[in-house]
C-alpha cells in the first residue's frame, strides 16, 4: 500500500469528541491542607487577577482593530465571558447512553449546522462572520459548548459557540486568531478550559482565559487526531515522516516537564499482521476518565484492506477487544471510528459501514442522523 494512496484513506476516519474532567483527589486534598493557611494570601491574589483580566481581555469581533496574531502566542481577543473563564455546563453522567448528549455539529460549505443525532431534527444554523467561512469544529464534554475555527484570507479564528436548552445555537463569539493559512486540528478539554491545536512543528496547548499556554515539538512528523482525557492527558495519532505507513498512538500529559512531543508515551504502534504489510491505528479517542483509548484498525484482511475499531488499555496499551465488526473498505459508506463515549467507554456511538451504539463492547446497529453524504469525509468537519 503506497503512502499516497493510504493518505487518501485518512479522510474516511472520524475524530470523534469526548471527554470529561477527571478531579485529581491527591491535588484537591493537599489544597484543603494549604487552603486555611493562604487564604488571606489567595484572596489577595484572586481580587489582582480579576482586576488585571478586567484591564487587559476584552472581547471583539473580527474588524479594522483585531489584534495581530503570532503563530506562536496567538492574540487573545475574548475569554468566555469577559474577565473569566466560564466552564462548560452539566457534563454527562458516567454510564450515560448517547442520548445524554444528542446533539452534533457538523460544517457543510463553510456553515455550521446543529443536528439532534437521534431524531435527526436541525436545531439551527450558523454562517461565518463575512469574508470567512467555518472550516472545523470540536466539542467539549457537555455537549453544549463547540470550538469552531473560520478562516479566511486574513486569519484563521477561533469562536465559543454555546448551544441552549434545546440545542440552538447561539451568535459565535471571538476566542484567539492565529495567521493565515491552514486550519490547524484541534480539541478542547471537556470542561472548555483548554485548547489544543497543531503547529507545523508540533503542538501547543493554550489556555482559553488567559492566552497562556505551552508548546511541544518534533523534528520529523505531525500529529492529528487530537483527544482529550479531563485536562490531563491528550490522546493523539503521530506519523513519523509525514507517513500513515507508520502511525502509531501516543499519550502526552501536558503538565509534565519538556517540550519534546517524543517524550510523550507511545501507547498503540503499527503492527505486523498474517495477512499483509498493513496494520495501522488510527484516529484515537480516549475516555474522559483515561482509561481506555478507542482507535480504527486499518490492516490488511484476506479480502483485501479491512477496518474496525478496538479498544485498549490506555495504561498498558494492551487490547482489550474488537468492538466493532470487520468492515471492507473498499465497500461505500465503510468508515469506522467512534463519535461519542460514556465517561468509562462502557457506552458509546460508533459507525463502521453502518452507525450503531457500543454497550459493554457489543456493537448494536441503530440509525443515527447524520448529514448525507458527510461519512466518506468527516474530518474534522463533525463534532460531538
């Protein structure tokens, strides 16, 4: 299988969207124990911060004074809601069925369109501010609060777009912008503290509130397929050379010291098989509590490239099961990646040929309303 042509295949592959926040308990305790004693301290310091972001963030639209944009320190231009960070609403019990979180984004032609999954009715849509069109989306973990990147001649934008109660979206407001030029894949934590993006020569992780952030590089390769694990652990598909010959799955905890992307933990690599050279995993998506890490299988089969998705230990990288079947990829509609996920991986929505829910790793077909026509292309253009 040539690169070239395996390259093609890519953009059959989901990247789906899930996580929830995990609490550190040792973090939170050790804070208890510090609280009593710095309260004065952490008061103070509270009431500053407040004062210096109500001085220095302000939120605008595209316009004659946008801030220059940096590819390494993009220009803030908004927070969530002025002067702080507002999180993302209620997140999806653990054990939770899709129906929890209903509610998908998908870009068709530059616009954003909201669709209940289930019932397949349009809860709304929304056009890009003018001269720009939305060219990816990406979901917290309440199925409430989406990322959406436009790009245009002058920028590429980042927007907060919140949906309400009904799943109707609300006006895009301005997040950060970085310079023309390609969008970037991105995720953002589930409790929409934290974004993560691509760079040409790695990744970087910014924090929505403030613009601060930190960034990781590698010498040969890029990631794709970002994925996160509360605001902890980003899941992520790494390609040596620029080359799906061989992909491999990584974990990257983001606190610890470095900016070396490498340094990161290589958790899934390709893999020999008895029928053929090919035996990639692709397109990661890891649980919001860590534990497990889904990825699409691509091997050859002995009736030619087959695909499904398995599940793995995100500890040891051990395989855990097959939860879908094998599907032909020469066959029409035969992408295979999984679009949402409980917060253990117990329950999930998946499609492989066909859409389906995963419940205690048995794959049960159902429909699921997607845009027609979108599956052969997914990209980053679907969001859950």
């Amino acid at each position: 299988m040539l690169d070239e042509e395996l390259r093609g295949r890519l953009a059959e592959w989901v990247r789906p969207v899930a996580a929830l926040p995990v609490p550190d308990i040792q973090v939170l305790r050790r804070r208890a124990r510090r609280r009593a004693a710095r309260r004065a301290a952490a008061a103070a310091a509270v009431t500053a911060t407040a004062a210096a972001a109500a001085v220095g963030i302000t939120v605008s639209l595209p316009g004659p004074a946008r801030p220059a944009a940096s590819a390494e320190s993009p220009a803030v231009a908004g927070t969530w809601y002025p002067g702080r960070w507002f999180p993302a609403g209620t997140l999806p019990a653990s054990g939770a069925s899709p129906a929890a979180a209903p509610y998908v984004v998908t870009i068709a032609q530059g616009r954003e369109v909201v669709t209940d999954v289930l019932t397949g009715r349009t809860a709304g849509t929304v056009s890009a501010p003018s001269g720009s069109g939305f060219a990816g989306a990406a979901a917290a973990g309440d199925d409430r609060t989406f990322v959406l990147a436009a790009r245009s001649a002058a920028a590429v934008d980042f927007y907060e777009q919140r949906l309400g109660p009904d799943g109707r979206p609300s006006s895009p407001t301005l997040v950060f912008g970085l310079p023309a030029g390609a969008v970037p894949q991105f995720a953002i934590s589930p409790d929409a503290r934290l974004l993560a993006y691509t760079t040409p020569g790695g990744m970087r992780v910014l924090s929505l509130a403030t613009g601060a952030g930190r960034s990781w590089t590698a010498d040969n390769g890029h990631a794709i397929s970002l994925s996160w694990a509360g605001d902890a652990t980003l899941a992520f598909e790494w390609l040596p050379g620029d080359s799906l010959a061989h992909a491999q799955v990584r974990l990257l905890e983001v606190a610890a010291a470095g900016t070396r992307l490498l340094a990161s933990r290589q958790l899934v690599a390709p893999c020999a098989n008895p029928y053929g050279l090919v035996c990639l995993p692709l397109n990661p998506l890891i649980t919001p509590d860590g534990s497990k890490v889904f990825a699409t299988y691509l091997f050859n089969g002995k009736g030619g490239l087959v695909a499904q998705v398995d599940e793995f230990s995100a500890l040891t990288g051990r395989l855990l099961a097959a939860v879908t079947p094998e599907v032909g990829s020469n066959r029409a509609g035969a992408s295979c990646g999984v679009l949402w996920t409980d917060p253990g991986g117990e329950e999930l929505a998946a499609f492989c040929g066909r859409t389906g829910t995963i419940v205690g790793g048995r794959f049960s077909p159902i429909r699921l309303d997607l845009p027609a026509g979108l599956l052969p292309e997914l990209g980053e253009t679907i969001a859950w």
